[in-house]
C-alpha cells in the first residue's frame, strides 16, 4: 500500500523497457514499411543483393579466410534455389496437378518459394554471413579448392536431378513477360485483295 504518494519502486525499469519496445516497434514498422516499398522494384531488389554479395566476396578475398561460412552460405543458397525452382504442388508427391496435354486446363506455375522471399533469404543470408566475418572464431582453416570442388559437384548434381524432375512433370519455372504467339496467316480474301 502507496501511502506517501510517491513513484512505486520499480517504475522506472517498467519506463524504460517500454520505451525500448515501443523503439523497436517503431523501428520494426520502418523496416517492413520499407520492404513492402521495394516489392515491385525487382531490378533494384537484385542490384542490391548483387552489390552486398560483391561486398562480402571482396571482404572474404581480402581477409583470405572464412570459407567455411562462404561454403555454409553456397549450400543454402542451393537449398533457396531448388525451392524456388520447384512447383508449390510436388507432382511426384500429390500426383501431376500440372497440365500435361493440350486438352487440360491451363494452371500457372505456382513457386514453393515466391521470387521476393528467394530474394530477402538471400540477402539476409549475405548479411548474416558478412557479419559472421568479423569473428575470428569462424575463421576455421581449411584448403578451400577442396570446399569449392565439392560445392560445384552438389550444385551440378543437383540442378541435373531438378531438370530432369521438370522435364517429366513438363513444366518451366520462368516466364518472360506476356506470351505471343505467331502472326495470323491471311485468308485467302486478303491475298487477293493485296494483289494488283
């Protein structure tokens, strides 16, 4: 019981730790304003990524160390790639949902990773690998040919075993802007028209 009207003890702390959440809410709401801003600038999104991967192979060049965490990196980004180029509806496992003749209904091609998760996965992983650079305690000597050899044999395994999954199952990740299709042969009124 507060008889002298005074601060309760304790209050203070109580001050402080909700002006720090009431920061990182603030803070928290910037950054996702700030996502949802660049979501449909997609050259600028892969720019930046290209710029802070550039930034984190000159920082691991420079250091000549920290391929362990280039190495980690690499596999994940195999993993984010292979999600991205797969269906969100694995036809070998729930049976072929696709269209696989001319008579069946067009269905569009639906990721298991959308292209903006692919893309914040990646930056993030970048992020959080250059910053893993600064610790000496990730910096785990190894004859890194080796790592790289190694790499390149599960990215090629890899991507051989998901075309040949999308060459059974007959569908294509990308697309590439609005389909057309050929021009329209003239009838034979118009060729005779054309004529002189």
């Amino acid at each position: 019981m507060d008889v002298g009207g005074g601060a309760v003890a304790g209050d203070g702390a109580s001050s402080t730790s909700s002006a720090v959440s009431q920061w990182t809410f603030t803070l928290s709401q910037r950054y996702q304003h700030l996502l949802d801003k660049s979501t449909p600038h997609v050259l600028y999104r892969w720019i930046f990524f290209a710029t802070i991967a550039f930034i984190f192979a000159i920082r691991v060049i420079m250091v000549q160390g920290f391929y362990i965490i280039t190495y980690a990196l690499g596999i994940y980004i195999i993993q984010l790639l292979i999600a991205f180029l797969s269906p969100q509806v694995d036809p070998e496992v729930d049976g072929p949902t696709l269209p696989t003749r001319g008579s069946d209904e067009f269905r569009p091609f639906v990721r298991r990773l959308p292209e903006f998760k692919f893309w914040y996965s990646l930056s993030k992983a970048v992020c959080i690998a250059f910053v893993l650079t600064f610790f000496s305690a990730f910096d785990v000597p190894v004859f890194w040919p080796i790592l790289l050899f190694y790499w390149l044999v599960l990215f090629v395994s890899t991507m051989k075993r998901q075309i040949m999954h999308m060459v059974k199952y007959k569908y294509v990740p990308f697309t590439f802007g609005k389909q057309r299709y050929g021009k329209k042969a003239p009838s034979t009124d118009e060729r005779s028209v054309s004529k002189p």
